[in-house]
C-alpha cells in the first residue's frame, strides 16, 4: 500500500486513513495507544478475543454438524 493519499480536503479521500493514522478499533471505536502499522481494520484487545471467540464457536459448530 501505497502513502500517496491525500491528507487533507475531500478529492476522493480513502475509506481508510492511511498507515499510522488509524486509531479507533474497528468495532468499539477505543482508542489505540498508539499508531496503528497495520492494514485496515484494527481491533483492541478486548474486541479480537470476542471476535476469535465467535471463530472457534462457529468452528466447532460446523465440526458438530459434519460428526
């Protein structure tokens, strides 16, 4: 990914920020502690154990099914 975006003004701005401007996770909009390096979305701590949580529930769903 590219650091060619514009910074400021509306000329097709990205959905994004771009790289060490995101902030805010994705889900609860908490701030981060600091600039956050990787690709889009970012999720506190908290929200990616929920998020990972719902994965293995949903995995072991499936795996139920299938026996």
């Amino acid at each position: 990914m590219s650091k060619n975006f514009p910074k400021s003004g509306k000329k097709s701005r990205p959905k994004t920020a771009i790289k060490g401007k995101r902030l805010h996770c994705a889900k609860c909009r908490k701030r981060s502690p600091k600039p956050v390096k990787t690709p889009a979305p970012w999720y506190c701590p908290n929200c990616r154990k929920e998020i990972e949580a719902a994965k293995m529930d949903k995995a072991n769903d499936t795996l139920r099914i299938y026996n």
